[in-house]
C-alpha cells in the first residue's frame, strides 16, 4: 500500500456510450490537489454542478452505482471507482457531458490504460486509511459481506449461478496496482440474454451489447471471443465490490469476505460499517509504518454519517 496521496500526473480524456442511457459521453480525468478526493462534474449543465464520490451521495444502486445531489446524477462510475481504488489514485476530477459514464468494453481496463497513459504522481501527503480492528458483518437471504482485521487490502468472493459456464466460484487475492491490472481490471460486467431483453424493452441497456459485455444464453456464451478468464465473472464482482467500497472515501486496510453479493446489499453493509465505529479507526500512513501520532485529515472527520 502506498504511504503518499497520488494523483493523475495530466488530464486524460476519452469518449464512449453509456450502457443504460446509450448516450454518447467524453469524459476526461484531471490532477487533484491533496485531501481533494474523487469529484465528479458534470459539464453539461449550467454552471457545471460537482458531486463526490461517497457513499452519503448515493441515490440508486438497482442497476448501478449512481451518485446524486440537488437534482442531478452521475451514473454508472463502479469500473472507473475501481480502477483508481485499484491504482491507488486518491484525487481526481472527472469530468463528464452526460448524466451516465462511459462503459467501455464493459471492464475497467480501459480506465486504468488511460490513467497510465497519463502517468501517476505522489503528492506531498500522507494517506489517511482505515484500519479494521475487529470483524463487520452483514448476511440476510443467503448474501453475505464481512470485513476483518488485515494487515493488508484483501478480496475473497464467491458467487454461484444456475448456468453451466458459471456455477461455484470463488476468487481471492490482496489488492495492489499489479493483481488489479492484471487480474481484474480487464474482466467484463456480464448478463443473460433475457435478462438484458427485459431490460431493453423497459428502455435500459440501450447501449448494451457484445462489445461491452459477456452475453450469456441458456448454455453457452454469445461473445466469438469467449472469456478473458476461466472465471471471469467473479473477477468481475470483485471489480465492482473494489468500486463500491471505495466510496468509503478513505482505502481501507482490512479482508473483504463477500458471498452473492451486488450493488445494493454492499451499499447497505457500507452504512453498516459506517454505523459500527467501534470495529475501526483512521490513521495516517507515514514513511513505512502506521503514523499513530497523527490526527485524520479533515477529509478523513467528514466522513461519518
């Protein structure tokens, strides 16, 4: 885990269509100074309206992750949340002209090629982490999210679905720039054919298709290409968990155990792991040790709910 806040080293930019909306969007990260956090901006409303990215903001999580306030919403950010969880980018302005971010090839291996295109720098601040000092859990309807003292970023996930090419399974592994990149950043969101039909028909995923996501049918898969990984699909949860809990606001040191979870029930053990004070602590990271001399940043005291 690095010990220093980072940010982009220069703005970047891209474009593609959202998943839901199938609207065409640009969006473009630049630098953030310290304690800044991740702010979204949406350019194409007057005055350009800001929103972080925290769990207080979240609106909706049935289909995604979206953030929302004073009447507007940024929608869909889980893979590019992920990508600068997984990077370790701490502040960053994304700015975008459309309500939903870009899916891209419905990975967020784009995202994170695009933030090494432009480079990661330190800054001139130590990190302020979570420490998980004793276990949090939250388990109803056969799903379950816990999180446990570690003295390291761990995921361990497991799903299980009725299709032949998914079944049991389960994934783990500890979070740094070289698993994320190449374990999980490149593992596809993914869904089942009469799944996304319905959907359509309701007038979502208008810009879903086999260029932005594994499409399966009642056998087998509808993408030429096949999989990226024997198992990429709880690759791929394990992505959008990495996106979730980085609305936290602050990295967290600790092993995140998560069984048929999504969107919704992590948001809910997130306000849960809020609530449960007495099971953490904040503390600054310094040089190669944990900094107990030193109180959290004022980003870090604006964090409960």
């Amino acid at each position: 885990m690095y010990f220093q806040q980072r940010t982009v080293a220069q703005p970047v930019t891209c474009s593609g269509i959202g998943v839901h909306s199938g609207k065409q969007v640009q969006l473009t990260i630049r630098p953030a100074p310290v304690n800044h956090g991740i702010k979204f901006i949406r350019t194409d409303l007057p005055d350009s309206p800001g929103i972080s990215a925290h769990l207080n903001m979240v609106v909706d999580t049935s289909l995604a992750t979206v953030i929302g306030y004073n009447g507007f919403i940024v929608s869909t950010i889980e893979h590019l949340m992920a990508c600068f969880a997984g990077l370790s980018i701490d502040n960053a302005l994304v700015e975008l002209d459309a309500y939903e971010m870009p899916i891209m090839d419905g990975s967020a291996g784009p995202f994170a090629k695009m933030i090494r295109s432009a480079g990661i720098v330190k800054q001139a601040e130590s990190r302020c982490v979570f420490i998980v000092k004793k276990p949090i859990m939250l388990k109803e309807n056969g799903k379950a999210v816990c999180v446990y003292p570690s003295p390291e970023f761990k995921v361990t996930y497991s799903i299980a679905y009725p299709h032949p090419l998914i079944k049991e399974q389960t994934y783990s592994l500890t979070i740094s720039e070289d698993t994320f990149e190449k374990e999980i950043s490149w593992a596809r969101t993914f869904g089942f054919i009469q799944e996304i039909e319905y959907l359509k028909h309701y007038g979502f995923a208008k810009g879903g298709s086999l260029d932005n996501a594994i499409v399966l049918d009642q056998d087998d898969i509808l993408n030429t290409d096949g999989l990226r990984y024997p198992d990429e699909f709880v690759r791929h949860k394990i992505l959008d968990c990495l996106g979730d809990f980085s609305l936290l606001g602050l990295p967290i040191m600790g092993h995140i155990v998560v069984e048929k979870s999504g969107h919704a029930f992590n948001h809910q053990f997130l306000k849960k792991f809020f609530n449960q004070r007495e099971s953490w602590e904040t503390r600054f990271l310094h040089g190669t040790s944990l900094d107990l001399t030193r109180q959290p940043a004022s980003r870090a005291k604006s964090l409960a709910i």
